[in-house]
C-alpha cells in the first residue's frame, strides 16, 4: 500500500515552499551597486550610468553606479572580486581594464580567470588610426613607407594601455621604429597630435571624431570590420592594408565568483533586452557605440579569447605598465 501525504501536511509544504520560490524570483529585492573602475564623466562611466536608468526600470530596484577609478581599473575590480556573490556587487569591465591592465601589471590582488563570473556584454566601439595633418601621407601604406625612412613619434593613454599595445603591434608587423610619447588621458594626446607635436596616434572613435570632422587630425583607418557611417570615406584596416589592427574595443558587466546561475541569466537576459531596444541602442549609438548582445557563456569565450590574443602581443613587445 502507497504511503499517502495527508492534505494537511502537503498544505503545509505548499505553503513554505511558496514563499521561497517567490524569494527567489524577487532578485533584486535591495539597491545594486555597479562599481565603475572610472572617473565619473568618462566614456565609461556614461555608458553605465545609461545602463543602470534601463536596470532600475525594469527591475524595479536603483543600480547605484560606485566610481572606484585608479591603478587601470584595478581598484574598482578588485572591489568586485572581493565582494559577496550574490548579485548585489556587479561591476563594469573593459578591453583596457580587465585584459590589458592585468597582462601589463606586474601584480594583481585578484585573477582574471577564476575570481570574476562574466554577466553580460554591452558594447563595441573601434579605434581610428590618425595622423597629424602635417605629415606627408594619406594612407596607412604611405605612413609605414614614410616610417620606415624618417624616425616619428607616437602617443596614447599610457604605458601598458590598450592604445599603446595596439600602436605595438602595428609596429611589430609594419617592421617600424617609433618613440611612444605616453599620455594622461586621449584628449590630451591628441591636441599635441593635431599640433603636431607627435605625429601618429591610435585612438577610440569617440574621442578622436570630433578632431577628424573639424580637419585637425587625418584618419587613416578604423580599426573594425567595416566603415563607419559617421566616418564614411575612412578605410577600414584591412581595406588599409593592415588587417592584424583589426580590434574594436568591448565593455561588459561582470560579478564575483561564484554567483548564482538564475542570478546571472535574470541579469543577462534583462540587460540583452535594453541592448535590443531601438531607444537605448541610439543612446550608445551617439557615444560611439555597438551594442554587443552574447550569453554569460559567450561574454566568458571571448574575454578568454582575448587574454590569449593580447597576451602574445605583449609579452613578443616585453610591453609593461611601468
């Protein structure tokens, strides 16, 4: 004879399993932080804070952007990687900050492969190759000839940073020599670029733009796949003749080990929503932006995907943060 659970008893197990499966679906039940390895009023700060009014609307509860900017984003990610997993620590992470910040540092509290759990993608955005209007070429083929017979100077954002890498890797195929003039920040390196104080800079789209359309600085190439319609008359690298310089720059949102799955799908599939609304991808449209929608197993092949890339450019350079 089967055992029979009395209808008291299966009431009562109804009713405590009830409330915690409703537990469960309410993620998130308090204020997320969005930690920002950032300067507020950056690029990536902006494109999070845009993110985070979408978050807060249709999850019903504030995502509080944190700027914890320094060290190359390893302030703010180390804050990730240290915080609780459960979904109320997330943090923005990027090209820069998370494969070529850690590939340049001597030393990192944290690991980029084991100590993160990859969320959800954001978005694309290419570089422009530019020279100073002073310099006698008017494409990639002329510069690398030019180069290879009088000695120029080079800037980007730092020591160790993703611009410099690249302009690094250009030289190592183009077989060139080039002095790099490190700067603080892109604007700053491309004054001295359209004054021709330097001659050659790699720099993202945003920035570099507005200095392209007003004549001050002479793009030679962009650095993804295909033109840009704001740019139209550009070639792409690979029309240039250099397809090895051929990356876009990434951001995406990630959390500390360890975090639940239904957690990371709520989080992805809510974000890969306002990704494919019409209203928010023009908002990333006008910083210069492509919205990237992946899967958190997809996000994670790609950051893998690009530790290695990354890692044979700068380790062939002997390139470091210092």
């Amino acid at each position: 004879m089967k055992y029979r659970i009395p209808c008291f008893a299966a009431a009562l197990m109804i009713g405590v399993l009830a409330p915690l499966q409703a537990a469960r679906a309410e993620y998130p039940e308090k204020p997320v932080r969005l930690i920002v390895p950032a300067a507020p009023g950056g690029a990536a700060d902006n494109h999070a804070r845009a993110l985070a009014i979408e978050l807060h609307k249709r999850l019903g509860q504030p995502f509080v952007i944190e700027n914890k900017p320094g060290a190359s984003g390893a302030i703010g990610m180390d804050v990730v990687a240290k915080a609780a997993p459960d979904g109320y620590t997330i943090g923005s992470n990027n090209l820069a900050t998370f494969i070529v910040g850690t590939l340049t540092a001597k030393q990192l509290p944290y690991r980029i492969e084991s100590d993160f759990t990859p969320i959800a993608s954001l978005f694309t955005q290419p570089n422009l190759v530019g020279v100073t209007p002073s310099l006698p070429v008017k494409t990639l083929v002329e510069l690398i000839a030019y180069a290879k017979a009088n000695m120029i100077s080079f800037g980007s954002t730092g020591q160790g940073t993703s611009l410099h890498v690249l302009t690094e890797m250009l030289r190592m195929n183009a077989g060139i020599e080039m002095v790099h003039v490190p700067y603080k920040s892109a604007p700053a390196a491309e004054g001295d670029l359209a004054a021709g104080h330097i001659q050659l800079m790699i720099s993202n789209f945003t920035s570099m733009e507005p200095q392209v359309k007003a004549g001050r600085i002479r793009a030679l190439a962009i650095t993804s796949s295909t033109r840009s319609p704001r740019l139209p008359d550009v070639p792409t690298v690979a029309q240039a003749g250099a397809p090895y310089l051929e990356m876009v720059t990434w951001a995406g949102i990630v959390g500390p080990k360890g975090m639940p799955p239904a957690i990371v799908k709520r989080l992805n599939t809510t974000i890969n929503e306002i990704l494919s609304d019409p209203n928010f991808k023009k908002q990333y449209e006008a910083m210069g932006s492509e919205t990237d929608i992946k899967t958190p197993e997809q996000f994670a092949a790609m950051i893998k995907s690009d530790l290695a890339k990354w890692g044979e450019v700068i380790r062939k350079g002997r390139i470091t943060a210092d």
